[in-house]
C-alpha cells in the first residue's frame, strides 16, 4: 500500500481537537494497515516523528435514515490516533 492508501484523512472532530493540544491526532486510515505501516506513512507524508500509534476498528452498521422508513448500511472503517513529538503538528486541512 502506498501512504495515500492508507492515510485517507485528517479527522476534525471535538474529541480529535482536544487531543490535539497533547500532540495526539486522529487519522481515518486503511482497514488493512498496521501501526508500523501507519507510523511510516504518517511521517513520510506530514514530516513529523511519530512516537506512538493506537488503532480502533470502528464497526459499521444500520443507521435510520430520519423522515423516511429506510435503513442504510455504514461501513467499517479503522481510526488511528497518532502521537507526534513534542512541538511537531499535523496540519488539520
């Protein structure tokens, strides 16, 4: 896999924005990658030293679609949280 493989974004949310502060960034990453391959992508791509990785997979499943009496399918996806050296930033696009 190639870095844009397995990084596929940035997440931006409340909970990846407080992180944030203690140099941990939230990344949407390949469901087949592992941490080393993501340690390496993330600091061939951002140009930062990654000092830990810790990954979740996020389990799709039925969402109700409100006004309607239908359902769709979310997939699964697995999330990365990353931490950078100290005084090192992942710029959040």
């Amino acid at each position: 896999m190639t870095n844009e493989e397995i990084i596929k974004r940035v997440l931006i949310t409340e909970k990846g924005t407080m992180m944030s502060a203690d140099n941990r960034y939230m990344l949407e990453v390949a469901v087949g990658s592992t941490k080393p391959q993501i340690a390496a992508a993330v600091e061939k791509k951002f140009g930062v030293h990654v000092l830990a990785v810790r990954t979740a997979n996020m389990k799709g499943g039925l969402r109700y679609v409100r006004g309607t009496r239908r359902t769709k399918t979310e997939s699964t996806w697995k999330r990365a949280i990353v931490t950078v050296k100290e005084g090192e930033r992942i710029e959040q696009v």
